[in-house]
C-alpha cells in the first residue's frame, strides 16, 4: 500500500472537523465596504413611503435591521428562495462576503 494516499486520508479525516466549525462561522462584515456597495439601495430603501411600481407594494427601510435578518434576506433573495426580480438581480451579484458587509452597514444605521 502507499504511504501518500493513507496519509492524505488520514490528514482529511483531522482537517475535516475543522474546516466544518470554520465554514459554519458567519462571515464578519465590513461596515466601510458595506456603506460603498448599498449606493444602488438607496434609490429604493432610502425613499420615505416609496412604492415598487411592479409588483406594487410598499419598500421597506433596511437601515437598522439585524444584521442576521438582512444576511438571511440577501442570501434567499441571491438564492432564489425569496421572489422579487430586482432583489434577486442585485442579490445574485453580491459574494457572501458582499452580503455580509452591506448587513454590517446597513444595521448601524438608524432606523
């Protein structure tokens, strides 16, 4: 039997808990990155009693949210999981890092 093959074996077996623990981390967020890539947001989520022409219904303000909840609605709109054309194209654009900096700025914000 070769030695290489068992020993990566051996090496996946003992990286393998920590690469999970590592992956199940949320990402930290950058609030400075975040701030330069919510610019587009604003056209929509800063407007006070804006409404989305299609489908029709009131736009909600983002600023101040938690930011689990905005990670939680940036990835199932990147995702597909929530339906909304607009939101899924910006969504689908963001990394998973992008995510997580915009929810670290836009949470700091006031509501």
């Amino acid at each position: 039997m070769r030695p290489l093959p068992i020993a990566c074996l051996a090496l996946a077996f003992i990286a393998a808990p920590a690469l999970a623990a590592d992956l199940a981390k949320p990402l930290v967020g950058d609030a400075k990155k975040g701030h330069q890539l919510t610019y587009t947001c604003q056209g929509c989520h800063g407007i006070e009693g804006y409404k989305n022409a299609y489908p029709n219904y009131h736009v909600p303000r983002i600023g101040g949210q938690s930011q689990e909840y905005l990670r939680n609605a940036l990835s199932e709109y990147k995702a597909g999981k929530r339906k909304h054309p607009t939101m899924q194209a910006q969504a689908e654009s963001f990394s998973d890092q992008d995510i997580a900096d915009i929810a670290a700025f836009l949470s700091e914000l006031k509501p």
